[in-house]
C-alpha cells in the first residue's frame, strides 16, 4: 500500500492578500522565476521597461500580464524561461523629479556642478525608484529579479557608447544643423513620438506685405504672427497665375517691422486654393518651411532664429529686429507685432480658427520648431533592415493589420534626433576642439588619441582609429558635448544588452547606482570598437542561448517609440532579429470607450483593484478581455466577477478535499470506466488542445475562456454535481487528477490561488510554478461524452423549464417519453440516480403522456413530455407569460425603429446609440424566451 498524503484543510474562505504575500515571496527567494535548465530549450521575453520614476498603471498592469501568462505557461512547458526584468532612467521624466524637488527646497540644478547634480539624481534612484518593481511583484510577475537590469548601470553604458562610436565610425550618426521640437520649458529637443496634439482655439491673422518695388501688397496669413521677424522668403505656387508676373521680374518684399527685403520663391508647397495662395516662409521655425527654404537655396545655417532656448525674442544674424522685441516671450511679441502691423494699415483681417497645436508631453508648454546643432541617426538605411524582416516573415507581426502601419512610418522615416539637452542620461562621447573639429571615441583618453593623431596627420577627425596614448600636453584642449542621448537610444539594445553584449558574460548587478562622476567613470571603462561577429558558433552564453528573444509584447503606442528602434539596431549589431514574434495589444479605456486622464477623473488604479478583489481576478480580466486588434474597455463589475470564479474555485476544491481527494499521482489520466470520468478525462484532453492552440495564436482571450468554461461550467456545475454521492476509489482518482491538470492550466493566469490550493491538496515533489504541462495521454470518448452531454441537456432544459414557468426547482415531476431509441433508453437506465437527484424527476416513463396540458422538455433526439396539471395554474400562467411578451415586444420594436432612423444613429452620441442597441438585444431576447414559455404550455 501506498503512505497517505499529507494534506492540509482549506480555509473556508479564500483571502487573497494574505496567499498573494506569501507565495511571491517564496517564488523569488527560491529563484523559481528561472529554475537551473541549462539543457533546456530557452524562451526569452525582455519587459518594456518601465521608466524608474513610474507606478504601475492599469497600461502596465495589461501589458506584464500577458507577458507573464505567456513565461509561466513555457516554463511550464520545460522551457528554460527567462523574463528580462529592468527600469529606464528616463533621462527627461527623472530630472524633473529631481529638479521638482529642488525647487520644493527653494534649490535649483544650475547651484551644482553636472556631476554633484548627477549624483543627487543617483541619490533619488536609491531611496525612490524602485516603486514600480515592487508593484509589478503585486501584479504577480514572474521575472528573473537576480538579473535585475538599468539603463545607466555600466554595463549597459558601455553598450550604449560602444552603438554611439560605432555608428559614427560607419556613417550612420551625424550632427547636423536642423529644426527640432524644442520644448521651452524643459529647454531640451524632444522626438515627434513625444509632441501631443491638442486643439486649441486660436487666430488666423492675414497681412499685407509691401512690395519692394512700391507696386501693390502681397496677402499672407499666419497662425504665428511673432514668426515673421524670422521670415526669409514668400512662396507662391508656380503654376498660380496671379504671381507669374512678381516671379519672372524676380519680385521682393520688404518685410514689415524689421525692413528685410525678402524673396518671392516659387514653390508648390503654396496651395493656390488656399487663402491668397501666398505663404510666409519661415525657415528657422517651421518644418514645412525649412524644407521650402532647402529648396529655394538657404543653407541651414543662414537660415535665421529669432527665438532663444526659452522662447524669448533674441537678436538674428542680421541683427534688425527691434530692440524692444529682444527678451520678449513669443506671445507677448505675437501681440506686439499684431499691434503694429494693424497700426500701419498692413493688418487685413483676423479669423478665429481652432488650430492644431503641439505640446511637449513632459514640460505640457506648447513646442517651438527650433533650428539648433542636434547629433541625428540615420534612420532611414538602418530602417531597411526590419522591412526586410517583417516582409519575409523572419519577424511576424502580430495581430498582422499593424504591418501596413509599420511599413508606412518606416518606409518615411525622418533622422532621429538623438541628443537631449538634459545632464541626466548617457552623455554623448563626443569631444570638440577649438577649430570645431569633432572626436568621437569611446572615452576621452581614446578622443584625445584621435585628436594627436589628426592633428601629427594634418587631417582633423578623420575618425581613424590608434590605439590610445597618454594626453601629454594636450589636456584640456578638447571639450566633452554637454548633450546625453534620447532615452530611447539606448533602450533600443535592451534585447541584447541586458545579456551581456558585448562583453557577452554580464556582471551580477549590485543593485545600487554609483556615485560621484560614476557616469563617466563608466564611460570611461570602454574598449576600441571592433565589429560584431556572427552569433554562430559562440557557444552556452547567455547572450548565444536568448538571442533572439522568442517574443515581445508591448503597446501599439510604442510601435515607433521602442520596437522599431530596437529591430534596427538589433539587426544592424547582432545580424539577426531581435524577436521572432511582436505582439501589440491596445489600450485600456475607461467603460465608457474613453481613453483614462488623470483631467477625466477616470484613471483606475490597479493597485486598488488589487487591494479589492486580488491579483488573480485583476490577472485574468486582463488576459480574458485582451482580444486581438482591440482596445480593452475596464469593467470592474467584470473584475469582481473573476474574484467570483477564484473563489467557486476555492470552494470546488474543498468539496473534493473534503471527500478524500486529494494530489493526484499521475501525469497521465488515471483509468477509467464510468461514463462521467470517461467524459470529462476528455473534457479535459479538448481544452489542453484548445489553450495551446490559442497560446501558439496569442489569443489571450480565447485562452483563458477555455480554462474558465472548462472549471465553471464542466468540473464545477456538472461534474461535481454529477459525481456527488458515488466517490469510489476510480471516481477520487479521476477528480484529483482533474483538479491538478485545472491548477496547471490556469496558473498562468491565476498563479496564487492555483498555487495555493496545489501545495494544500497533498505533498508535491516541486511547487505549482515549475510543475510539468498537461501530457493526458488519453483521448475523447465520444460514447461518454455523448451520454454525459445527453445528461447535461436533459438536467439543464428541464431546470430552465420550470424557471420560465415558475415552477418550484424543487418540485419532483414525472416525465413520459413514447418509443424511445434503444440509446436513449439504455442512458437514462445506466444514470437513474442522478435523474432522479439532479432532474427531479421521480420517473420517465417510457409509454405516450396522459391528456391535458404539458410542458415539452427536449435532450438529444428525446422530447420528453411532463404534464403540467396540478402543478401550475395553466391559464393564469398564460395570462402572465402573454403580458410580458406583448411589453417586450413592444419595447423591442420601438427600439428597432430608433435603430432604423440614420438621424438617430448619425447624430445621437455614440454611447446612447450602444445602449439602444443593447436595450434592443435584450428586449429580443427576452421576447424570444417568453414565445417559447407560451409555446411549451400548448
């Protein structure tokens, strides 16, 4: 005989916070989030990182979800899973934490050196940037903590130098003088991806130009007034026939205020439909018209800025704008210059608009297009590389609509502007001399190498590469660029970095930043550049065995942000993709469809959620609404719901225990002969099938309904139901085996509670987490399946039957049943008990039913008729069932013909015409439900 099990007693209710603690900490502290596999077949998921100075949203709490759902379900597949856990310094969001909290003390950056300022930040990241990970620990997320990864730790610097050099040494990064989104407030250029669109309600100003000639005016409109104290040209089209004649005498105006005398250029950016078909060309200040002024011939840098780093008016190159304008903000000049153009006549008309406006989503101050020296990637060759991929399939987008969106932004890519005018981040390793010459070089003592060599070669940066010397006599002749790089630039290695590239075996993380200068102290840990060898041959290291990573899951908001980058530079550096797979999933909304702002008032915190109803149902609402393509609307009610099925769980797992079942013994299913362990053994077997099928998709919602249809309606409603009273020793060994293969399958999902009731139900060689994916080795047996379902219909129509009549459920009825098939009959002899328990019916009776009114109750190919004399009151029951109908049909087709109005559906709001259709379905169905009430009384 076999030594009993250890089992534990169940509470009786089923408390989340307390198991959720408990659990997490014995994962992690036990180092089961990446148990020792080293002959295993690796599955590599990096995590988005989270900025340091974030919290968790309800985003974030989507997003590690289903990252989480997919790492626990391959570890336990056997994979030797690896979930690359880290944070972003966040080069602009960080200082201003920092700088927020300086000016809290009445200090400011600018009262210390870069490297004192540098520290204080390092300071913060100590005591205050590690909010999210512990958050993301609630959520239940099962990373490799011990690998632990930061943007700036030095490992990751060197990486982030090493692309920089590198880059710059094959031409593909460059410092070039063009507009930028420059953010006044912050005082730094910003990405496109990071400029937010608002509608504001602004003006349309229309002047008068003069004409140098004295002949006549030109009309020109603006949106920004100020701008014009900047203005080069005037561009017309070249095909309006108006200006013809101002184009071929090569026609000027002189520039109002200012008194620049300024060319009419021909130029088909000017739609000769629009306005006066005359635009004002500002080169150094709009992004249209920097392309205008390429074309009409002004090199960048004779185009002319008339604003400083804060937006105030400063002195052109030319030095003709008034002094009274110098220092001025540039709303106060736009309201100046509306003033004295309007009076001296030159004022035409003025027209409200709302104006498309860009804002900086950091500083929230409106951007100004600003022309200024930026360090830019060349975007556009390193972008070839991942449409190749993805058109050949070496990287499947997932769902597949978002490839029109990646080819179109990628194939129009503009130069990445990479430097940020900020002192925390990666500083960019460049170093100038006083001729203007640059020295890209990995550290300075390399820079200054470069510098001798250039300068004992008479061919100043050259980017020849010598080994590094002594400075000599050359200390202090170069000067290291102030700028450090966009945040994004650097989390773009992150699929490689983090695993150790270059260097290939990683140093343990110490989890502490360094201090004083040790930004440049990394830095200054760098080698001389040498191109990347092919992962092929390298053998067992980290960096061989998961690159490529096997999946990335992220936003579709950070297609262009971080995905895209990443795939650049994954293939340029380490010649093969960064990830097989991308899934992009969309946003959480509020309920009503409406995207959540902290200005909206409906932001929902996950941690309440938490709080309220545990990680588990928070967990599951996430993966069981994640529907390819689509954004995922919050119901909490829906939320509360899952709490609900964790507990009916929790219940049907004490009812077993309490019936002496416990911990099954075997992988496989145990042997079988009762029709209803036959059946679900293959219930079981199809939704094995159905959760791989749909993980292998990344259908996350059709996964977890298999699990939760499976648990609810086939182990908890009917099963347990069925096997109530008849526990032999099959039937104990048969509902223990079903109840683990439950736990296996949705602890991807729901990772506490599973893991709770496993350690609880008997002894185990291993924990939950780093259990064995479901093998069956067994197959549907139709002829239980069939019987078991005949059951089921039976049991199930019957019951909603006397609902829709208003019988009793307990009432005990007789059914009659004339000719049966030999089937039928042999079903309803071999399961007479749990007829009689679960139906309520005292018999069926094979023989033709006595007159009089009777309800129709169908199952399989049977309809069985129970007669309904003396149990209801027939005609006050139709009286009833016919009111009801007439008022649900009533209201079905009122409801239909506001649906059938275009005014109402064209014009109503958006959320009423929903609920008129949910009203209407409602009321269908309902209608539906009473026709067949009437229709069973005869």
């Amino acid at each position: 005989m076999t030594e009993p099990m250890t089992v534990t007693a169940l509470d009786k209710t089923f408390d989340p916070a307390g198991i959720e603690a408990k659990w997490y900490a014995h994962w992690e502290e036990n180092g089961l989030f990446r148990p020792e596999r080293p002959d295993a077949t690796p599955f590599t998921i990096v995590n988005p990182p989270p900025n340091v100075t974030g919290s968790l949203h309800i985003g974030h709490a989507l997003d590690n979800t289903l990252q989480d759902v997919v790492i626990r379900y391959e570890r336990l597949r056997g994979k030797d899973a690896l979930w690359v856990v880290g944070t972003d310094h966040a080069g602009i969001a960080t200082q201003m934490v920092v700088e927020r909290q300086m000016e809290a003390r009445q200090d400011k950056r600018t009262n210390y050196t870069r490297e004192q300022f540098v520290e204080k930040v390092w300071e913060w990241k100590a005591e205050s940037g590690g909010t999210i990970t512990g958050q993301l620990r609630r959520l239940g997320c099962s990373m490799d903590w011990s690998r632990e990864q930061f943007t700036m730790d030095p490992h990751f610097t060197r990486a982030v130098v090493k692309v920089f050099v590198d880059l710059y040494n094959q031409g593909l990064i460059y410092r070039d003088k063009r507009l930028v989104n420059w953010d006044p407030k912050l005082k730094t250029a910003i990405s496109d991806l990071e400029v937010e669109t608002r509608e504001i309600n602004g003006s349309f100003w229309h002047f008068k130009y003069p004409l140098s000639d004295g002949s006549g005016h030109i009309m020109v409109a603006t949106t920004r007034p100020e701008t014009m104290l900047a203005d080069m040209a005037v561009a017309v089209n070249p095909n309006d026939e108006r200006y013809k004649p101002l184009l071929d005498r090569g026609a000027t105006v002189t520039l109002p205020i200012t008194g620049r005398e300024i060319p009419i250029v021909a130029d088909e950016h000017a739609d000769p439909e629009l306005g006066s078909g005359a635009v004002k060309i500002t080169p150094g200040h709009d992004f249209n018209d920097f392309e205008v002024g390429k074309r009409a011939g002004f090199k960048a840098a004779d185009m002319l800025n008339m604003l400083d780093a804060e937006a105030r008016v400063c002195q052109t190159a030319d030095g003709l704008i008034p002094s009274e304008f110098l220092g001025m903000d540039r709303f106060e000049a736009r309201k100046r210059v509306v003033e004295i153009l309007d009076a001296d006549g030159l004022l035409d008309k003025v027209e409200d608009r709302v104006i498309q406006t860009p804002y900086g989503d950091r500083g929230g101050v409106v951007i100004e297009p600003w022309l200024t020296d930026q360090w830019y990637v060349d975007a556009e060759k390193l972008a070839q590389a991942p449409l190749h991929a993805v058109r050949t399939g070496q990287i499947e987008i997932v769902p597949k609509s978002w490839e029109k969106t990646f080819f179109n932004w990628m194939e129009n890519i503009q130069p990445w502007c990479v430097s940020r005018q900020l002192w925390w981040g990666h500083r960019i390793p460049a170093w100038y001399a006083d001729d203007g010459s640059v020295y890209v070089a990995e550290n300075e003592e390399a820079a200054y190498a470069l510098y001798r060599h250039s300068r004992e070669s008479g061919n100043p940066s050259d980017g020849q590469e010598m080994d590094p010397r002594l400075r000599g006599n050359d200390e202090g002749k170069l000067t290291r660029d102030e700028d450090v790089l966009d945040t994004w630039f650097s989390s773009a290695l992150w699929p490689f970095a983090t695993l150790g590239w270059p260097e290939e075996d990683l140093p343990s993380p110490s989890g502490e930043g360094p201090g004083v200068g040790a930004l440049d102290q990394a830095q200054g840990m760098g080698h001389t550049p040498t191109p990347t060898p092919p992962l092929k041959g390298r053998g067992s290291t980290l960096l061989a065995r998961h690159y490529p990573n096997d999946l990335l899951i992220s936003g579709f908001d950070i297609l262009f942000f971080w995905d895209a980058r990443m795939a650049m530079q994954g293939i340029h550096f380490m010649k093969e993709v960064p990830w097989k797979r991308l899934y992009l999933h969309g946003l959480v909304r509020a309920a009503d469809g409406q995207k959540m702002s902290k200005s909206k008032g409906n932001v929902v915190d996950p941690l309440g959620l938490i709080d309220q109803y545990g990680a588990d149902a928070l967990r599951f609402f996430m993966a069981a609404m994640e529907s390819q393509g689509r954004d995922v609307k919050m119901d909490e009610k829906r939320v509360e719901g899952y709490r609900n099925f964790a507990t009916k769980l929790w219940n049907a797992a004490r009812f077993c225990q309490s019936n002496g079942i416990g911990a099954s013994r075997s992988i496989a299913a145990p042997a079988a002969t009762s029709a209803v362990n036959r059946w679900i053994i293959g219930e079981v077997v199809e939704t094995v099938a159905a959760l791989d099928k749909a993980m292998a998709d990344l259908r996350f919602d059709a996964a977890a309904n298999a699990i939760y249809h499976f648990v609810w309606n086939q182990f908890c409603d009917w099963y347990i139901e069925l096997i109530k009273g008849s526990f032999d020793d099959e039937t104990k060994a048969v509902a223990g085996w079903v109840l683990d293969q439950i736990l296996v399958m949705l602890h991807p999902f729901m990772p506490f509670v599973t893991e709770e009731l496993w350690s609880k139900l008997g002894e185990r060689p291993y924990e939950l987490i780093v259990a064995q994916w479901l093998k069956p080795e067994a197959k549907v047996d139709a002829e239980a399946k069939a019987e078991v379902e005949w059951l089921i219909a039976l049991i199930g129509n019957l019951r909603g039957a006397k609902a829709e009549l208003g019988i009793a459920p307990g009432a005990r009825l007789t059914a009659y049943l004339a000719d049966p098939s030999d089937a039928t009959r042999a079903v309803i002899g071999r399961n007479a008990a749990a007829i009689d328990r679960l139906a309520r019916l005292d018999a069926i009776r094979f023989e033709a039913a006595p007159a009089g009114p009777a309800m129709q109750v169908g199952a399989g190919d049977a309809m069985l008729a129970i007669p309904l004399e003396g149990v209801i009151d027939i005609t006050a029951e139709k009286a009833r069932l016919e009111k009801a109908l007439a008022t649900s049909l009533k209201e079905r087709d009122s409801l239909g013909k506001r649906l059938e109005n275009p005014a109402f559906v064209e014009k109503a709001k958006p959320e009423a015409v929903d609920k008129a259709r949910a009203d209407h379905a409602l009321h269908a169905a309902e209608a539906e439900r009473l026709a067949a009430a009437l229709a069973r009384l005869g």
